[in-house]
C-alpha cells in the first residue's frame, strides 16, 4: 500500500474513482480525502469544485483503455463509478448507455488487473428490474421487458457490467465487491431525478411535478449513507467476491416524497403527468423497488442512518446556497 501511517494506525491509499466529478464519486472523492487516501479522479468532465491537493484529474473516455491505464497506475483500490444513468440518458442515448457502461467497465476491470487494485463496482436497483417479489435480495431474479424498450438498456448494461466484474474475480483473481444503490439523493445530484428535481423546481418557484399520481414507491438513501456502505464494502475482507444493496427499507411513495419537499420549501403546487402521454412507449415505469439490506447489515455492519426528512432539510438548505445548481435546467419535467 501507498502513503505513510496515518491517525489510528491506518494507511493511506492511493485511490482511483471513475466518475469522481459526479454526484455520488464527488462525496466519496471527499471522504477518501478526509481520511487521508492520494485520489485520482478519471471523468469525462472536471470536477465542478477543487477537492483539494490530493486529487489529481484525468479527463477522459473509459473506452479509451490507454488513458484510463495511466489514471489507474499504483493505484490500490478503484471506485468503478462513472456511467451513463438518468431516465433522459436511457431515451436519449441508448448506445451510448449499453457501449460505455460495458466497454467502459471491461477496460477498468482490465486496467485494475493489470495495476493489483482492488476494484468496487456501483451498480444499481435497476438490474432486478420489475421482479414483483420484494424486498430483493442481492441474489433476486431479474424481471425484464422486452429488448425493444429502451428503457431496460440502463439495467441490462449493468447486469453486464456485473457478470464482467464476477467473472473477472473467478477467473483472474481479482479482488472486486460490487454495491447496488437504491434511490440515492442528496446535495449536488443533477436535477433529473425525483427528490433533486424536486427541491429543483421548488426553489425555483415551479410547480412540483409526481408520475401517475405519484403512487409509485422508493426507498430513498441519503447520499452520506451510501458512501459509508461504499467504504465499508471497500475496506471489509468479508466483502470480497461478493455485491450488497445499499439503500433504506423504508418505502415511500413519490407522491409523500414530493408532498414534504413542498412542505419543506413551502411550495403547494403540484402538477400531475402521465407518463405514457409524457415519455411514451418506450418508458416503462416500475410500481415499487424496495432492497433487502440485510447483508449489508450482517457482513459491513452497515445501516443507512439518515431519516428522509433529515436528508431532505440537509440537501435544501445546500441547494438554497448553490446558484451554480438552481440555475441548471431541470430537463423539462412537464
């Protein structure tokens, strides 16, 4: 390992995170610091704010395995984060969705072998896909519909980027860990989502906007949460070969979610959209999602700690100082 000794006998490492300039790389970029780890961010696009002297940033293609190669050089551990994600990414850019996050992830797990870095996988609650069975858990059958549904390239290229990552460790040795998020949110996340396009909107002074009444339901994770379960699956020898759902249990519909994001900003106006009229055909909405976190539980001790009103207030009050945010495009909710 890299680095010197640090408080509590701990090492620092050298670290690589694809996807560092994201919404949940740029948190964990931040904790990795905290702690003492030399980060390398690899990302298509800078980081929107410096994270400090440690961080070196390389910008670049994950197809492009020669650049990522360098970027991966002595590192020890890789944070496997950057993809294609976002309801508006899946309808707009369904190639781009299967090629960069399979390619993509093909030329980390290789980079990584070639580097002996232990490498940890975010994948997502997308790829049980519509299972009715919940809560999932982390070995739940995958319920797809049809290849001509744009909607399901999102979970097919991960459910890909699975196996390459499991496959990788059987016949390579690679130390790998894969964690599944549910439904994270939190300050920084691009304003295409339920909660982020929400408090969006409502600090904008535009109506809130639910789905088909909102009926669906969600097990929202506070974005502080999901980077604890993230290290811990990165630090715990029990967590190799092996994926965890990191997300709450605590399910919610839409509609309460939008509701107490308007209590909290005091907007009242909510618009209702029909998602066939809205998206069309090839968008297919799911009526609940709910993980089964025991795993986490029993092998990473991990919990997800933060209340949905709690996370709310916290994301709100970042949002009401971030002009840079509230001036983005909330990609055209109604």
């Amino acid at each position: 390992m890299g680095g010197g000794e640090l408080m509590a006998g701990r090492v620092s490492r050298r670290v690589l995170v694809t996807g560092g300039a994201g919404f949940i790389g740029h948190h964990l970029v931040e904790r990795l610091l905290d702690r003492g780890d030399e980060v390398t961010v690899f990302d298509a696009a800078a980081p929107r704010e410096a994270a400090g002297d440690r961080v070196r940033v390389v910008e670049g293609d994950l197809r492009d395995i020669t650049a990522l190669g360098r970027a991966a050089a002595g590192a020890d551990v890789v944070f496997h984060l950057a993809a294609v994600v976002g309801v508006d990414q899946y309808l707009s850019r369904p190639l781009d969705v299967v090629d960069i996050n399979f390619t993509g992830t093909r030329n980390v797990l290789e980079v990584a072998h070639r580097a002996g870095a232990k490498v940890v996988l975010s994948s997502t609650s997308e790829v049980f896909g519509k299972n009715p069975a919940v809560p999932w858990p982390e070995d739940g059958d995958r319920v797809l519909g049809s290849t001509a549904s744009d909607r399901w390239s999102y979970s097919s290229s991960k459910a890909l980027a699975e196996h390459l990552t499991f496959a990788f460790a059987r016949q390579h040795g690679l130390e790998a860990t894969i964690v599944r998020y549910f439904n994270v949110y939190g300050p920084r996340q691009r304003p295409a989502y339920v909660v982020s396009r929400s408090v969006h909107r409502a600090l904008n002074g535009k109506p809130l906007v639910v789905y088909d009444k909102g009926r669906q339901t969600r097990c929202f994770t506070f974005i502080d949460d999901a980077v604890e379960g993230t290290l811990r699956a990165a630090e715990h020898p029990g967590a190799v070969g092996e994926a965890f759902n990191i997300g709450s249990m605590v399910e919610t519909t839409v509609g309460e979610v939008v509701r107490l994001i308007g209590e909290l900003t005091g907007i009242g106006s909510i618009v209702d959209v029909d998602t066939a009229e809205k998206l069309g055909a090839s968008y297919e909405d799911l009526m609940r999602r709910v993980p089964d976190n025991a795993k986490a539980g029993r092998i990473l001790d991990w919990r997800p700690e933060t209340s949905l009103r709690d996370g709310l207030i916290k994301t709100i009050e970042w949002a009401r100082a971030s002009d840079w945010w509230l001036n983005l495009s909330d990609n055209g909710a109604v």
